[in-house]
C-alpha cells in the first residue's frame, strides 16, 4: 500500500506542476490539471494519516 500512496503523491504532483506551467492555454484545461493533482495528492495525504 505504501507503494501505491507514494505513486498518487508523484502522479499529484506532476499534474499540479502540468496545471502551473499551462499559463497561456486553455483556462478549464489548466484548472482541470490543478483539481486533478490536488484530488491525487489530497487521497494519498488522506491514505497516509489514515493508515497511521
């Protein structure tokens, strides 16, 4: 499980930094990267303090 939650965190985080570096394109398209690596990153804090 640790494998898996440590996966999210680095799928998260790309996809927050994808978000931040679409400055000039589409707005829905950089929000979209934005809440989906906020969702990743949030389910794998969540799992962390869950397993703990």
């Amino acid at each position: 499980m640790k494998k898996r939650s440590s996966s999210f965190t680095v799928i998260g985080l790309l996809f927050v930094i994808i978000g931040i570096t679409l400055m000039d394109d589409n707005r829905f398209l950089r929000y979209g990267f934005l809440l989906l690596g906020m969702a990743f990153l949030s389910y794998s804090i969540f799992s962390m303090i869950k397993k703990s």
